[in-house]
C-alpha cells in the first residue's frame, strides 16, 4: 500500500490531503477564499495566490501531523501543475518541488482536470474504464472518454462560458453573491422551472459541443424586464442548462461505447443535475457514478488519488507550471472558443 500527499492551488482553494493507493483518504484540509473574492464576484488571481502562499505549508504540516507520519514515509508528492491561475499554480507546484527534494520523495505533476475526472474511481472502487465523463466546473465544460490514466478522448467542449460560470453568471446578475452554483441551486428550489421562457442553445444540433453565452444573455433580459421572480428565474436557468447538458450527453453517447456516465467537477455538487444524469444513465442501461459533493469542488483528495494511480512516476524538479494543459492534447479547437482547454 502506498501514500500519497496531494496538493490542490489552482483556483481558489488552499488544500492538502494524504490518500492511499487503497482509497483512503487518511487527513486533509481545505480552504476556501469565498470571502477574500466575494467582494469582486470573482476570482482575483493576485488575491488568491497571496492566500495560497501563506496557507499552504501550514496545511502540510497539519495533515501530516494528523496522520502522524513524515515527509520521508510519503510514497509520492503529487501537486496540481495545471491548468489554472498561474500564480496560485505556481505557489502549490514550487512548494512540492521543495519538499520533493529536502525529502527525496518522488514529485508527480497533475493535471488538475485528471484529478476531476479519476475522482470517481476514489469514490467507488468498482468504477472501470472507460467511462463516459462530463466534466464540469467554473473553467471547464467538456464531455471526455475516459479510457484509462492518461488516456482522455473529447467528445465535446464549450465554445463560449463553461456551465459553471454561466451559474456564477445567473448568481451575479440575480445579486446572489460568489460562488454562485449552490446559491442559485438554492433559490431555484423555490421557483417555477417553466415560469421564464428561455432559449437551449444549440439543443437539436448535430454538432456536439456546448454554448451558454446567449442563455446568460436572456437571463439578463429577463431579470431586467422585472417581469419575473428572481426564484422563477432562477428554476427556468437551472432547467434550461439542464436541458442543453442532456442534448449534448445524448450526443456524445451515442457516439462512444462506455458501460458508465460519471460526472466529476464543482457543477456536479448539485443535486437536481445529479438526479437528471442518473436518470439518463438509467435510461440507457448505464451505470451512473458521481462523487460526494465535496469531491466535486476543488480539493487535494482528488490530486492525491491521482497521484496513486500514477505512482512510480516521477517529474523532474524543473517541471513548469503550465497555465493550460488540455486532458486531449489531439482535439481540435472549436470555433468560438476562447481560451478554454
Ligand atoms: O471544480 P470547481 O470547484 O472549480 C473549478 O475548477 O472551476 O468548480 C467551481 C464551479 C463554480 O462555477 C461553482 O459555481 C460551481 O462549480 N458549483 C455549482 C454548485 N456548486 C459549485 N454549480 C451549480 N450547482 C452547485 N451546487
Ligand atoms: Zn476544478
């Protein structure tokens, strides 16, 4: 049996957390900067990289001190090298690379989106590849064949806003504060799904990828022509993205042969997306797999796993940290994408 420290700083979560190559997670430690970025509705990356700097080492040494063991009982340290704010990717890789090598154990580079998307299989060990994954977080909105540990095929990307921004988007222009997926997840709870006619972009299309920039655009409409209640609002976003996400899933089933759909990512936290994927899956003879929410969000658990999955490799200690680093180096750009992996 192994055990792995895995670090987490890409975004905006400090985390540390010691994992063995039997799935379990032993201790960690979490950190979230809500507060410290509340005030922008967003991100900053000075402001989350400063926090990162001064949280992280102390994190360590606590996890380590919960587990009672030494640097030099680790069987690898493995740290989130990208994608992500290069500052706060930076502070968490840098920092591996030093106790890497005051210790001698063995540094991995993660891909922070391979964490995300081997975190079901720390969560259930009867998950195989491949597996069907919908990956979605605050950067991110792919669907992937997961075929095996480095092995990634995308079925399909964003060519606009990644589905949790559009969330943080809806969040910010109903005045509901940063994060914004589990507050509007919250008010739509309250609200009548069919209450706001909204569009589903792209759904019907043959083409496989996703767009929520024109939806962020109708809510805002919508919102000022103070017609609707913010709950409504609220409900009829949350159902209309839900829709565009099933279109674009039946696509890319279709076209892959995968026993399982697992979702990975900060979006798949919330409950009502949950419930509609495992309906699908149902419908389909699929297994469905998702993993407790607090996998989902941004942790080192997930980078630690991967690190057991990948131990025995060992990155050289001048591994650069990479600001974007697709999980499929082959796929095409998409038209419309901006930055996005
Ligand atoms: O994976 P993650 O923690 O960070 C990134 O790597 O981006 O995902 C954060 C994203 C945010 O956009 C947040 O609003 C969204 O996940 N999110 C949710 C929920 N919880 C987090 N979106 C919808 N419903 C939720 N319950
Ligand atoms: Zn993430």
């Amino acid at each position: 049996m192994g055990i792995v420290l895995g670090i987490e700083s890409s975004c905006d979560e400090t985390a540390a957390a010691l994992v063995t190559t039997d799935r379990r997670i032993v201790a960690q430690r979490i950190a979230s900067q809500d507060a410290e970025h509340a005030p922008y509705c967003g991100v900053v990356p000075e402001i989350a990289a400063r926090a990162h700097a001064e949280r992280l080492a102390p994190m360590i040494e606590a996890v380590l001190a919960d587990a009672g063991i030494e640097l030099s009982d680790l069987d690898a340290i493995a740290a989130t090298a990208g994608p992500g704010l290069i500052g706060g990717v930076m502070v968490g890789l840098v920092s591996a690379k030093a106790l890497a090598m005051a210790s001698e154990v063995p540094l991995i580079a993660i891909n922070h989106l391979e964490g995300h998307a081997l975190s079901p299989r720390l969560a259930d060990p009867a998950l195989e590849f491949p597996y069907v994954l919908l990956l979605v977080s605050g950067g991110h909105c792919q669907i992937l064949r997961v075929d095996g540990v480095g092995q990634y095929l995308r079925l399909a990307t964003t060519i606009d806003d990644a589905l949790g921004e559009a969330f943080d988007k809806t969040a910010k222009i109903l005045g509901l504060g940063f994060p914004g997926g589990p507050a509007v997840e919250r008010l739509a709870l309250e609200g009548n799904a069919k209450a706001v006619p909204l569009p589903r972009p792209l759904v019907g299309s043959g083409e496989p990828h996703f767009s929520f920039a024109g939806l962020k655009s109708a809510v805002l409409r919508a919102k000022d022509s103070g017609k609707h209640a913010d709950a409504d609002i609220a409900a009829s976003f949350q159902q209309a993205a839900l829709d565009c996400v099933l279109d674009r899933l039946r696509i890319a089933l279709d076209a892959s042969d995968a026993p399982a759909l697992v979702v990975a990512g900060g979006v798949a936290a919330n409950k009502t997306i949950r419930a509609a994927l495992e309906g699908l899956a149902s419908e389909r003879g699929m297994r469905f797999v998702a993993p407790p929410p607090a996998l989902c969000t941004d942790n080192a658990a997930m980078i630690a796993w991967a690190g057991c999955e990948r131990l025995g490799q060992s990155d050289p200690l001048d591994f650069v940290a990479r600001p974007r680093w697709p999980l499929d180096p082959e796929a095409e750009p998409v038209r419309g994408a901006g930055y996005k992996a």
